[in-house]
C-alpha cells in the first residue's frame, strides 16, 4: 500500500475543511457560495485520495456520512442530563401565569426577566454527543430518560456538523435540538410514495420520526432531513452563561438556529413575538405548533429549578389546534369531471385553526374502510394549510351502536348511471358521459385560466345552462347565441354581451392551453405543454399510438392510455370537430425540444395576483423550468408580489432578493 506524503496530508486535511464549509454555506445558512459542481469535484477528489490512502480516512470526513449497514436493531443510550418535556400554555393567562411564577419564585422583578424565544419546531427531539469535537453519539429523545442510539442516521443529516467548526472545542459538549422534514419535501416524498405504492406519512413529524427511526441509514441518507439546535445538555470545557449566548455558541461552531430566535425584555414582547411567529406561521418552509419561552440567564434557571419531567423556567406556548374534534352528519358523494366518485364527510360545523370546517374529504372507499369511518362518528379532523380538511381518525370510545356503515353507491347519485371501480385503481367512477355533475366540472375546467380562458363564464352560470338544457359539452359554448344567454338568472343585456364577447376571444388558443381544456385524464397544463412542444397539432397528437406517446419522456403507461383512449372516443372527436365549426382556431405550434429559460431559477409567490391564481402561475413558471417554493431564502431568485403580501415580502427586502410586480413577472415568462 502506498503511504501519503506529506503534500497529500495536507491536502487531504484542506479538502475536508474546504468541503465541511461548503457544506455549512449550503445546508445550514442557505447560501452556498460554488457551484454543485465544483461541489461535487471536491467530494470526488477527497474519495479518490481516501481510496488511495484508506488510513487517512476520520470518521469526521464528510465522505463517512453514508453507506454504513443497516443495524439489526437500536441499542439504547442513557441520556447524562434528561431530556425534559415542556409545560404547555393555551392562552395569553396561562403564559401570564407561567410569567407570574417565573417572578415570584426568583424573587426577580419584571425588568430582570429576560426570556429567549423561538418557534416550536414539530419535529423529532435529538442529543448529539461531541467529544473533543467530534460527533460521537446521536440519540432519540425517548422517554426522555433513555433513548435510542441512531447516530449513523443522524450522520447523515448534513446540517450535522461531523466535526465542530472551532479550533478549540469543549471536552464535552451534548447539543440538542430537532430533527424536521419542509413541508415541500414531505409532499415530494409522499408523491413518490403513493407512485411505489407505499403508505403515506400522515404529517411531515411522522416522515421525519420515521426517517430518523429507521435501521438502514442509507435510507435515512436519501431522506431530507434537518436539523435545528436549540439547546445544550451536558457541557465540559466552555463556560455558557445564558441561553443567548448557548444557541448563538451552537450557531458558531456550525449547527443551524432558528432565524427566528429572539431576546425579549418583557412578558408584552413575548406576547408581540408570539402574534407575529402566528402570522408567518403558514409561511413557514416547516411545521411549528407554537412557541417555546425560555428564562435567558442559566443562573436564574438553576435557581427555579424543575418539576418531576418539565422545567420551571420554560414553556411551550402552543397555537390553537389544527385538529378538532367533531361529528359526521352524513357521508355525501361528489362527482368530480372525470366522473371520480369522492366520499365527502358533512360535519357539525367546527373551528380549526381559525377557519370554520363543515365538510372533509373522506378520499375513496379504501381509506374509510381503513379509518372505520361511519355516519354518527365522533372524529377527529383536521386541516393543514390550503388542503381540504380530513377525517384523521374516529374516536371509537364515543360510539353508541347507533352509527351506520356507508357503502359507495352502485349508481351514481347524480345522473343514475352505473357506478364502476375499474381494477386495480381506489376511485369508484360514473359511467354516464350525460352526468350532468361531470358536465358541470368538465365546462368549468375547459373555460377556466390556463385553459379556454372565457373571462365571466363563472360556475353558476354554466350550472345554469346545463341545466336549462342550453349545452351538453364544452363546443356548445361556441353556439350560443345572445338569446340563449338571456334566459339565464341575473343576466342583462351588457352582461349577455360581454360574455358573448369573452367566449369570441378564446376561440384562439394557445395549443397547450386547448390541451388542457380538453380534459384528458392525467393531463395537467404541465404535460399539455410537454404534448404540445413534441407533436405540434392536435390532429398530430390524436394519431398517436401508445408506443409513440411512451417515447415522451414525461410519460408513462397511464397516461399514454388515458390520452390514447381520448382521442380514440367518438364523443371526444366530435367535440373537436365541434369546436372547429364552432370557429375555434386548433393552433399548430412548432415542434420544440422545450425551451426551459428559467431553468435553475426559484421563485416565491406572495399576494394575489391579477391574472393568475396561484397554481397557474406556478404551472408557468415550472413550464419554462423554473421552481416554486413556499418561503425565501437566499436562494431565492424571485419573489413574485401580489395584493396584500405576506411576510414572504418582507423578508425578500430584507434578504435583496429581485422583486418583481404583476407586470414584470409576465414580462419574464412572456
Ligand atoms: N425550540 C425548542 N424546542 N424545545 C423543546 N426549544 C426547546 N427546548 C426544550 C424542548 C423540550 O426543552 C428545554 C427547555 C429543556
């Protein structure tokens, strides 16, 4: 074997430093400053020297964070100081009563409390062990008193820093904190998931407690974990005086804080702190369930010392429940415009998280099998962001004997046609091509935005005309006369015109606008853009066999079936023909091999836009090859701005990230 010289030594010693910061730069502060691929023929160089010199490999090489073998199980680890839990407070009193004992039992003054506060991330606590150092064991929480020892996941995580970023490290140092998923990244993942047929992670805690806890670290390493640091437990070899100076030490020799962590001089600025954390809590790129109080001064909180699991001088101030618990009503079926039969949950109204709920979408027949979900259940339901509520599960302890079980009906409750569930698939589907449920959804997408785009068409008006018989499928909105439109409720003569003139106007669209109009199954504006680019026509795209669809490489089995089937329907190919005679332009487009300008860009939408809701603009710029993402950081390139921003706007001034208006943003995807 050969043995290093002394320039290879260095060099070795120079490539870890260099790589560990570039990690830092990336995973911890947001702001890489090279490129992946300069990244990346670091990482090379350094793994080619380890392979020649294997005895230079450290565990702290940040070649050493993957490919070790999963284990058979966790052996547990004793934890010097226990983790303790936190007190919780609901209300603005129970945090004043937190405050009020604070100061009574150290005999402290309002102006001598200081208290540092943070967001409570929802994640899963950790302690890393460092000696001298180095990383040497990573832990669960557990009971708080022994945990488990899953250091070779937590190695993985590359906000972990293997090697602590100071010449000079404590003897000892055990660094707390939590481990979480972004939210983005737990709806990638429970895509991909779904698409391998995996059970979902019902919230991104689960996905990022699962993933921690899993005996095969190479696992781990594939998912994007991170974590926060928050606090210290044992600590030989540096003195921390207070919790400031604690979490600002952890910042410094390369663990990731919250940006969010704040000094507060008063009880009135941890109240304001937590009104704003609330605000921007949606924001968030992760889930946080409130807001964690901590006395600053470590004196002051050896003085108020700890109850049995909880510390008197801290406490978890939580925001109201996402979750609620209430009653199902009835189980109601809706017919979306592929005929796709949802479950639908009517509930006693109920408030969650500020917004008042009265339905749930119950998915498919499967999942209230799985939930044992029945009509007169007790349940708990809940709503996260912009989703539709869901039933999380029954509470079973409530049932009467009164409750009944619901079954999928066999036709369909609004045209009577069959009910099918093809094989193989969860959806339970309308045969009617009448239904007049899917002709209302099917009109409402093919004139919506991205689509025909008929300004004014709204979704009462079209009810109105199915209804009243004036249009069977969306080409009969080319026949309709000013007349026809006169018999609609709350129609007038301008009205009549103007939307007369609007449906004039969309006769020429765009052809991956017309794509998606149509409605094909499984194709969304992103693929109608893909169809478009490679076969020009629509008449070229409806001649295509399943092999020839397959050839494109967004697309698969499925899809190359729904769009082969499409245009294999004669329903489907009258329309067309309809749509031309009704003086609809079928565009041909040259065929490209897409061009992607914002390739590489990120983009922030904040405010409501014009001219686009939200999914639109979204579907447009990932069109040309751009990325969205739900908050800023410095690696945002742009921060689209509508009406009445959010935080994002704020914090996009604060960062120099290029804002762009309304008018800017088309400007840049024209
Ligand atoms: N952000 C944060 N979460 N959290 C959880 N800080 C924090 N501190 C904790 C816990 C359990 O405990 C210490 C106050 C003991």
């Amino acid at each position: 074997m050969k043995k290093p010289d002394e320039k290879i030594i260095k060099r070795v010693k120079e490539l870890r430093d260099k790589i560990n910061y570039h990690n830092y730069l990336y995973y911890v502060l947001d702001n890489p400053e090279i490129s992946d691929a300069e990244y990346d023929r670091l990482f090379d160089e350094l793994l080619n020297l380890e392979k020649q010199y294997p005895e230079l490999i450290t565990p702290d090489s940040p070649t050493q964070r993957v490919g070790a073998p999963p284990l058979e199980e966790f052996k547990t680890v004793r934890h010097a100081i226990p983790m303790l839990s936190l007190n919780k407070a609901n209300t603005e009193a129970e945090f004043l009563d937190f405050h009020r004992r604070v100061k009574e039992l150290s005999g402290l003054s309002d102006r001598e409390i200081n208290y540092v506060v943070e967001p409570k991330f929802d994640g899963l606590a950790v302690e890393l062990l460092y000696q001298e150092g180095i990383l040497t064991i990573g832990s669960t929480r557990g009971d708080g008193i022994t945990g488990e020892d899953v250091t070779l996941n937590l190695r993985t995580i590359k906000s972990i820093p293997l090697k602590l970023m100071t010449d000079n490290p404590p003897s000892i140092i055990e660094v707390r904190g939590e481990v979480i998923m972004n939210k983005d990244d737990f709806e990638k993942l429970n895509r991909e998931r779904l698409q391998h047929g995996e059970q979902l992670f019902a919230n991104p805690r689960n996905a990022a407690a699962g993933s921690v806890r899993q005996l095969d670290p190479n696992i781990t390493a594939k998912r994007p974990l991170r974590m926060f640091a928050y606090g210290t437990g044992r600590v030989e070899g540096i003195q921390l005086r207070n919790q400031w100076e604690c979490i600002h030490y952890l910042k410094d020799v390369g663990f990731r804080i919250s940006e969010y962590v704040k000094l507060c001089y008063s009880s009135e600025d941890v109240i304001a702190y937590y009104e704003e954390i609330s605000s921007i809590r949606d924001d968030l790129p992760y889930e946080i369930d409130g807001i964690v109080i901590k006395v600053n001064d470590f004196e002051i909180q050896h003085r108020l010392g700890e109850l049995s699991r909880s510390p008197r001088w801290a406490i978890a101030w939580k925001f109201p429940p996402q979750q609620e618990t209430t009653k199902i009503r009835d189980i109601i079926v809706s017919v979306g415009r592929t005929g796709a039969l949802t479950p639908v949950a009517v509930l006693d109204p109920v408030r969650v998280g500020g917004v008042e709920v009265s339905r749930a979408t119950l998915h498919n027949e499967d999942e209230i099998i799985k939930k044992d979900i029945r009509i007169g259940d007790t349940v708990i339901i809940q709503r996260a962001g912009d989703v539709i509520p869901e039933v999380v599960k029954v509470i079973t302890s409530k049932r009467t004997g009164n409750e009944k079980i619901f079954r999928m009906p066999d036709t369909c409750p609004i045209c009577g046609s069959k009910v099918e569930r093809p094989p193989g698939e969860a959806i339970h589907r309308c045969t009617g091509m009448d239904c007049p449920a899917r002709i209302k959804e099917s009109l409402a997408h093919f004139v919506s935005k991205g689509a025909m785009e008929v300004d004014g068409l709204g979704k009462k008006y079209l009810e109105q005309m199915v209804d009243k018989g004036l249009i069977k499928d969306p080409a009969d909105i080319y026949f309709l006369k000013k007349e026809d439109l006169m018999k609609l409720d709350r129609m007038g003569d301008k009205l009549a015109e103007n939307l007369l003139s609007a449906i004039e106007k969309s006769k020429k669209p765009s052809l991956t606008n017309l794509i998606y109009a149509l409605g094909i199954r499984n194709v969304g504006y992103h693929l109608a853009g893909v169809l478009a680019k490679t076969f020009g026509s629509i008449e070229n795209l409806a001649k295509q066999e399943i092999e020839d669809l397959l050839s494109v490489h967004e697309i698969g089995p499925v899809v190359a079936e729904s769009i082969y089937n499409f245009f294999r329907n004669p329903r489907n190919i009258n329309i067309l023909n309809k749509l031309r005679q009704g003086g609809v332009v079928l565009p041909r487009e040259e065929i490209t091999t897409g061009e992607r300008p914002l390739e590489g860009k990120t983009f922030v939408l904040t405010g409501a836009l014009d001219s686009f809701t939200r999914d639109e603009a979204r579907r447009l710029i990932e069109e040309k090859g751009g990325r969205v993402s739900s908050s800023v950081s410095k690696k945002t390139d742009y921060v689209v701005v509508g009406k009445d921003p959010g935080s994002k706007y704020n914090k996009a001034l604060q960062l120099g990230i290029t804002i762009l208006n309304e008018d800017q943003f088309k400007e840049l995807i024209k």
